[in-house]
C-alpha cells in the first residue's frame, strides 16, 4: 500500500465554493462570486463528479470562477495553509511508512494499490469523502481539524477510510460487521502498533459491543496462541472466558475479506449480546 498526498486546485477551490464556509470572509467572497456569476457558479456545481473522476486531467468548459479564485488573496493564504497541512501529513507518512506498510500487510494479508489524498483545507472537514466509481485511479478526499493534534492518528484514519472503501462491496445488511471488523484492524490493531500501545477501547461506542464478541475470532485471525491471546485480553483490557469458544486455528491462514466471511456466515453463534461478558 502506498499513499500520495495531493493539493490539487480545482479539488480545493470547489469544496471551498460548495462546502459550508470555512469563515465569514470566504462566505462574502462566495456570495460576490454567486451574485455576478451565478450560472456559472450553479453550473460548476455540478461538476464535483467530473473533478473527482480524473483531477490531474480534469479541463473546466470555463475557466471564469477558477481565475478568479486562484487570483484571489483570501485563496492564496487557503492554498498556502493546506499546502503546509500537506506536507505535515507526508512528513509524518514517512516518517512511518516502513512499519506501516508490513504491518498492514500482517492484518489485512492482501494488498491495496496505491491512493491518492487529495487534500484540502483542514477547516472543511472532509473526512474520507469517497470518490465515484468510475474514478481512473484510486483516490479520496481528506480534509480535517482534528489531525493537527496527531498527525500520525490522522494517517490511521485514512487508511480506516480507504479500507471502507475497499470493502464497500458488502450488502448493507452487513454494515456494523463490516464497519467493526475494520475498526479491530485499523484503528484498533493497527493503531496500536504504531503508537505501541493499545488502545483497543477507541472507536465508535454502537460498534463496542459488537467489537467485543469479534475480538476473540479476530486474535485466532491474527494467528494468536491460546496463550497469547490470554495475555492480549490483559493488555487490550478486554475479558472473555476463551474456554467458552472454538478455536477456529484455520483463521490464521486466511485474508481479511475471507474472515469477513466467516464472521457473516457464523454470526448466528458469534453474535450473542445477551451472553456478553461486560468487565
């Protein structure tokens, strides 16, 4: 897996133009924009499709509203300022990329190719905006205020938001097993390798105790001895009574779409959230 961190200006610019304002002085400039050029303003929003298909290559029929924004000052510091976000977020991609990649390659055990980030301004909060199907390369729209706090944090939810990309194949009716066995792999497996430590009690609370009931089959997933995975219940604070589940030792040698599988095929016995142990 490998990712490339992108500012591109026709991405940038329209979700400065069609997303909530970042601040009053970019709403007064949107209206300006809109009243002296409003069917050219209404027309360009339209075309976030045709952006996302193919940026590098994207032509505009009319170049009007783009000049006129990429003239501007208040798009100039904009640009300057997600250009640095940019660059933080290569810099700690870097940074980490080596144990990332093998360590990706230990939980999902398939390869994704590589992603495009096209980002923009941290302000707009676009987290994991997916781009249409018919895109030519593989690519996703990042844009968020939390990742200055942790860069690093902020590279595991991307990869979180790519994975949901890539198994978006699923029927719907399998959501929260889907979205839970993504979470123990990447925000909570994953993350916990790279920060060293764990920090298995982060995600989403309506997935928590579904999580819990997959955590066992996940471990035996990992290729987890019975014995280490009693020691793992110590370190990840999550307790079960391991005598009460079959050791699935076949886990071990399978990918996370075939385990994904297997947690769908036997959820009738796995999902038991009456029979949960809380501690």
């Amino acid at each position: 897996m490998n990712l490339n961190f992108v500012l591109n200006d026709y991405v940038l610019i329209w979700n400065l133009l069609f997303k909530p304002s970042i601040s009053n002085e970019v709403q007064l400039f949107k209206q300006k924009l809109w009243k002296n050029y409003r069917h050219l303003y209404n027309v360009l929003g339209r075309e976030e499709a045709k952006i996302l298909k193919d940026p590098k290559n994207y032509i505009p029929d009319d170049d009007t509203i783009f000049d006129l924004v990429k003239e501007s000052d208040i798009y100039k510091e904009i640009r300057n300022d997600t250009e640095e976000y940019r660059r933080e977020l290569v810099k700690t991609y870097d940074s980490i990329k080596k144990d990332l990649y093998k360590n990706i390659k230990d939980i999902l055990k398939f390869d994704i190719k590589l992603y495009h980030v096209l980002i923009v301004d941290k302000r707009l909060d676009v987290i994991g905006m997916m781009v249409p199907k018919n895109r030519r390369v593989n690519t996703i729209t990042w844009g968020n205020r939390s990742d200055v706090s942790n860069y690093k944090l902020a590279i595991i939810n991307i990869i979180h938001y790519i994975l949901k990309k890539e198994l978006d194949n699923y029927n719907l009716e399998y959501k929260d097993i889907v979205d839970a066995i993504i979470e123990l792999a990447i925000d909570n497996e994953l993350a916990s390798r790279t920060f060293g430590k764990s920090v298995y009690l982060r995600g989403d609370n309506s997935l928590k105790y579904l999580k819990r009931q997959l955590y066992p089959y996940f471990l035996m997933y990992l290729g987890y001895s019975k014995e280490e995975i009693l020691n793992r219940m110590l370190v990840d604070n999550i307790a079960f009574d391991l005598d009460k589940y079959t050791f699935e030792r076949k886990l071990a040698g399978v990918d996370l779409c075939t385990f994904i599988d297997f947690c769908i095929r036997n959820q009738k016995y796995i999902l038991k959230i009456r029979e949960l142990e809380i501690i």
